[in-house]
C-alpha cells in the first residue's frame, strides 16, 4: 500500500486501501511523465496543467501570498487543457485564507455555502475546493496550492495527497524561479549601470565587462577578455602610485581613487576608480572587481567653480579670496627668507559717476581697460586682484627698499593720468592708493588689507589722485574706532545709554503737542555728540539694535508721560535708513514693539533723513505706508541736505518736512537763506505737508517764521533737550508768549 510522509517527526500514515493504491500510481505517472516530455520551461505550468488533467479539477493555480497575509496572486493558473491569464484577490473571508494560514483546506461540495462572502467562488461557479500551503525553511506560508471544482468530487483524500507530493517539487521550482529572478535582476543592474564594471580572475585577467565599459572606452569585451586592465593605462600615475594602490587592495580588500586612463581611441580621460577583491570559502582571492566612471564632467564643473570662486569673472584676475591666499603664502614665505614686500590698495576715483553718465557696461569695459593697464606695469613675480567693485590690489614682492615703491607708485600715478578710451568715450580716471610696507612675518593677510585700506582713505581724504603710506597715527585712529565700537556695544548691552527730550511747539494752537526723543551718550564722564558715536553704529553694524532700543525707551517713557494726564503728546523717534528692514515681511515690527508698550500708532512720529528716500530703497516707500496706514506719522528730518527731490517726497507718504538748522541760523541777517526757507515752506504747504523748523534760537527767527507759515518750531528759544522727569513741569508751565528762560538741562 503506498504511504506518504507529510510533514516531519511523524509516523507513516496509511492512505489508500490498496485498491485505490493503483490509481494512484497511474496519476503520479501521468504528471511526471507530462513533466518530463513537456518542452516549456515554465515548470510550475506544466504541473498545475497535469494535476488538473489528473485530478480532472477545472482549475489548479499556484499563488504567491503578499507579506501582510492580506492578498494572493496567482503565478500559474491551469484550466484542464490551457494556461490562464493571472489575477490578484484578497483573502479575506476565503478558504484560501485558513491555507494561508498554514492549514489544509478541502471541501468535495457545498464550498459557497461554508464561504458566503467570497464573491470570487460565486462568479466562478466553484462547488469544491482543495488547497494546500507553501513553506519555506522557516515554515512561513509563502505560496498556496489550489484546485478548484465545479461540480462535487468525492477523492478528496487522494487529491490532497496527490498536492502534498508535489508541493516539495513545486517549492523547488519557486526557489528556483527566485534565485533566477534575483540573477537575471542583477545582471540587468549590472547592464544598465551607468558604471563601468569588469571582473578580473585572480591573475588580474579581464573575464567579464558590462555595456557601461564598451560605451566608456571604446573596447568591446571581446578585445579585452583575457588581458590586464592596464592596457587602459595613459601611464600619468607613477610607479609608487600603483604600488600604493595594489598594498591596500592586499591588505585591506578594497581601494578607490582617481586615474587617468586611455579610450580606444587614444583620448585620456580621468576616472573614479573603485577595486574590491572577492574571496571564496578558504579566504583565497578569486576575483577582482572594478567599478569606474568618467569624471570629466565634474573635473570641468570643480575647475570652473574653482575659477568663479577664485577669479573676477569681468576682468579675468584674481579676486580678493585668492589675492588674501597669495598675500598669506607670501608672509609665510618671509619666515624661511629675508626679502621686503609691498601691498598696494587701489581705488578708481569718482568711478560712480562714469557709471551714473555712460552707464554700467561702459563702467565695466572702463574696469577691464583698467585692469589690463594695471598688468602691463607689473612683473611675473607681483600679484594683482580685484576685491571691490572699482578696487583693485596689488602685491609687490622682493622690493629692495621704499624708494622702489615709491618709483613704482609714481609710474603708476602716471599711467593712470593718461585717459581711457571706451566705447567711443574718452574718459579720465585717477587712482587712490594705499600702501603698506612690510617685512614682518608674525602680520597676517587680513591685518595688512586693513592698513592698506585705512591709507586709501587717507589718500581719498587728501584729495584723491595720490597715494598715502599706512602710519601708526592711522593705526590709533583705527583702534581709537574700536575702542568705542565697544564702549558703545557695552553701553547699549547694560542700557547705559539715556534719553532726553526735545520740545515741538504748534505755532497755531500755541501749545507743546510733541517731544522729539534724542540719545544721549556719557562715556568716561565725557559726552559723546550723536554726530560721532551715531556714524560709528551705523559702520559697526549696531544701528538696529540702538534704534530698538531708543524706540523702546521713547515707548516707556510715553506710556509713562500718559499715565500722568497728558493724553495729547506724540514722541517723534529717529530711524536711520539702515534701520529700514530689506524684507517686507519685517515690515510690522516697529507697530509690534508700539502695541507692546500700550501705545497707539499715532502716538510715535518716525523721523527719517532724505537718504530714505532713495529709489534704490525699494521696501522704504512699502513700509511708510504700512506705518501711516496704522496711524503713525512720517516726519522728513534735515530737509535740503541729502537727495532734495521733489520727486522723492511727492512718492514717498509723508506728513512733516524739517527744515534743517543750518538753514535756519542765518535767516535773520542772509537774505538767500530767507528765500530758501519760505520757498520750502511754500513747496511743502502746496504738497500738504507741514513745516518743522529746527534750530530756532531768537524771537526774530520764531516771528519770521510765523509769518511765512510754518507749521512747528524746535529750538533752543524755547527748551534745550529735557530729562524726561522736567517734561511735566515744564508742560505745565509753558506760555508761548512769555520770554522762555535759560534752560539748565543739559543738551
């Protein structure tokens, strides 16, 4: 009687009686017969094909099941006679969901009875079902084996046994249509690798190449079975480079680095180039395999960023990073040796305005011209750059002693006398230059640009066209700046900067309606004038932090000045135009730092100079009209010493005009200054705009200024600055008419 063994650690179990054992043994026949005369390749076909014949199922198929458990999808589905197309379902509320599970399912009849919800047996019209899992060598479920019936069948014991004894035949075949899968993937990786690839036999003989290396090279797998890979050699690497390369492939399996090699062709080409060695179960190598791909392109992409982050893209010379690199390879020089160097800063002299009259491109050619005249008068051993916009640097080395410099500096000086001819324009463009003189080799690169710039300002300062020597007395002015740079950031960090407080009295309602904030400095028992340190904030990058903090101050004192009555006065509070933020999105700060103190916008009138105006400031004009549209005023502080267009203050939204001291000083006595003045006021009034006149001293000015219209008045007739704790008094006490008395605050 045949017996199966299902399973492993089990007795034997009798199956069939020996009648049926016949029968049996024919089927079993009959598919391996079908298997062994069958021409396809596809095996797991013919076996669902042949135990659908032999077992006379309408259908048999093998499904793969999906990681979730959730979903089948046959990879062979047979029909007594043919090979359907495949389909996918999901198992839920199936009988091939127990076989998933890892358990034998078989019903000879009633199978839509006992699986209402599978709606797949229904539209098959399927009345039987057999199915049996799929293990692998962990005995997880992978695949299922099914025979499907449309009528009842009554050899159930038989069919199942019939799958149990293929189901090794069809595991194996699964494996191996897997393990082939997984080759044909990774030799179509492999092909289509934009990467070279050869394997060479442990004799460094070429046995294998892909597509990637024909296209690269030009050589053909044929042409190079067989050889040494160094027949791709432009020999540019030395002898000791190999050496090197061949000890780490030895000694630590694997290298990469960069070659130069020859195509076919004869053409050289630079590679990345990658070597793993591949060893078999005793550790002996039996392969090499190199991965490599051209990097020319990148090689050309690193030499022109290389190019763009070194080189002035308009005049071809070294810029200010590759100069300061010259300039620190020099000193470092001097450490070993004993020569004298000179540094030369260079600036075009009015240069703005050859672009403001004939425009940026001839500025540019202009700048071209003057770097190639620069060349002509160095040698080989100077170094020359451009590091500014019309700046330009020079190195001198191994110069015997100042009088060289001097020479040079005079032919120079020459030379740049002469005009330039650009675009059918001649042009007359003089240099400022800077010198530094050294031999030190402890200075760095950075230290020595620094005096050399200080001395250009020196010469521009002298009145351009010259040159000027770096001098210790510039080096103290130097450190003097610095010094107070950081007096200044001490001070604003522990808020020992103060506030006073400026009268602004209404000529019409003959009462004080606003205090204009000013800082105010006492630094070593000294104080410091806002011409001085306000110039130094600006320079050093600490202007917005200082305008915070006097906008901050002027809300608290305001809020303050409210809570004790005076509901009426507006604080105007300066802002420097680098102050102004650049992106619109900051726009709201200044109302957030007014709304966090309590205070209304219309509480603060910004004071801004005419430099804010500029059209070439593009937010400035967004961020007056957010400011007014909340309610804050704009006051135009120090009007007729900046820009003074008319077009600039008919665009930009105003509300004040402040006609700076300077003009108002000399009313009395200069009969100009009297026109100037009424037609400012004048202008202002036809444009809607209300007048401030600054620097009002005498009784003479104040009616002069009544007469003509003006608006306000802030002077020392009527207060110097106040302290913020005499704002009160002095509120309470003024008479517009009354002669003021001589204020003892400090100003």
């Amino acid at each position: 009687m045949l017996q199966l063994r299902v399973g492993t650690g089990k007795k034997p179990t009798r199956l069939f009686p020996q009648g049926r054992l016949f029968v049996v043994e024919e089927k079993v026949k009959s598919i391996i017969d079908s298997l062994s005369n069958s021409k396809s390749t596809n095996y797991i076909d013919v076996i669902c094909l042949s135990l659908a014949s032999a077992i006379k199922a309408d259908y048999v198929f093998v499904a793969s099941i999906n990681d979730e458990q959730t979903e089948a999808s046959t990879i062979s589905l047979a029909s007594q006679h043919d090979i359907l197309d495949n389909f996918s379902y999901e198992l839920k509320c199936t009988p091939c969901e127990k076989v998933s599970s890892g358990g034998v399912c078989s019903y000879p009849s009633d199978i839509q009875a006992a699986y209402p919800n599978d709606q797949l047996l229904e539209d098959m019209g399927i009345e039987g079902y057999v199915g049996i899992p799929l293990h692998d060598d962990q005995e997880t479920t992978h695949s299922i084996l099914v025979a499907l019936f449309c009528s009842k069948f009554n050899n159930e014991r038989e069919i199942t046994s019939l799958f149990l004894l293929f189901s090794g035949l069809i595991n194996k075949e699964l494996e191996k249509q897997k393990v082939m899968n997984e080759l044909r993937t990774r030799n179509e990786i492999i092909e289509k690798s934009k990467e070279a690839i050869i394997v060479c036999d442990k004799d460094n003989k070429i046995i294998s190449a892909n597509k990637a290396f024909t296209d690269m090279t030009g050589y053909s797998f044929r042409e190079v079975a067989g050889k040494n890979p160094k027949i791709l050699s432009a020999d540019k690497q030395s002898d000791c480079y190999y050496q090197e390369m061949w000890a780490d492939i030895h000694t630590k399996g694997s290298w990469s680095g960069e070659l130069i090699n020859r195509k076919k062709n004869g053409e050289e080409f630079p590679e990345w180039l990658s070597i793993n060695t591949i060893h078999d179960e005793n550790n002996e190598i039996v392969n090499y395999v190199a991965f490599f791909f051209d990097i020319s392109q990148r090689k050309a992409a690193e030499e022109k960023i290389y190019h763009q982050a070194n080189y002035d893209l308009l005049t071809g010379i070294p810029n200010r990073y590759k100069f300061l690199e010259e300039l620190t390879k020099n000193i470092n020089a001097k450490a070993i040796g004993t020569f004298k160097s000179a540094l030369l800063v260079m600036d075009l002299d009015l240069f703005q305005e050859v672009n403001d009259v004939y425009g940026h491109h001839c500025g540019d050619a202009l700048l071209v011209k003057v770097a190639e005249r620069l060349k002509s008068l160095i040698n080989v051993d100077h170094r020359l750059a451009r590091i500014t916009g019309d700046g330009f640097a020079l190195l001198l080395t191994n110069v015997a002693d100042e009088n060289d410099v001097d020479d040079f500096i005079a032919r120079l000086l020459i030379e740049f006398s002469k005009p330039f001819y650009v675009e059918e324009h001649i042009i007359n463009c003089t240099l400022s230059v800077g010198i530094v003189d050294f031999d030190d080799c402890q200075l760095e690169a950075s230290s020595l640009m620094k005096k050399a710039e200080r001395a250009l300002s020196h010469a521009k300062e002298n009145g351009r066209n010259s040159s000027s020597y770096f001098t210790q007395e510039m080096e103290n002015v130097a450190r003097h700046q610095i010094k107070m740079k950081a007096d200044l950031e001490r001070a604003l960090k522990e808020r020992k900067l103060s506030l006073m407080f400026q009268p602004i009295v209404s000529t019409k309602s003959k009462e004080i309606t606003k205090f204009e904030a000013l800082l105010r400095w006492n630094h070593e028992g000294k104080w410091i004038s806002p011409a001085e340190f306000i110039p130094l904030a600006e320079e050093c990058s600490l202007i917005k932090p200082l305008g915070e903090y006097v906008l901050a101050e002027a809300c608290l004192h305001l809020k303050k000045l409210k809570g004790l009555g005076y509901n009426n006065i507006v604080f105007n509070v300066n802002r420097s135009v680098y102050e102004i933020p650049l992106n619109q999105s900051e726009n709201q700060h200044w109302l957030i730092m007014i709304n966090m103190y309590g205070l209304k916008p219309s509480d603060i009138c910004f004071e801004l100079t005419e430099s804010a105006l500029a059209p070439d400031k593009r937010n400035n004009e967004t961020l007056f009209t957010q400011l007014r549209e909340a309610g804050c005023k704009i006051a135009l502080d120090d009007f007729g010493t900046g820009y003074s267009s008319l077009s600039y203050i008919r665009r930009i939204p105003l509300d004040y005009i402040k006609i700076d001291k300077s003009f108002i000083s000399d009313i009395s006595e200069n009969p100009d200054d009297k026109v100037l003045v009424s037609t400012i006021i004048a202008m202002s009034k036809s444009l809607g705009k209300e007048v401030v006149a600054e620097g009002v001293e005498t009784i003479e000015q104040v009616r002069w200024l009544e007469e003509m219209g003006c608006d306000y008045i802030q002077g020392f007739y009527f207060s110097k600055p106040l302290t913020f704790d005499n704002i009160p008094a002095f509120i309470d006490n003024f008479n517009y008419e009354a002669k003021p008395t001589k204020s003892l605050i400090m100003s």
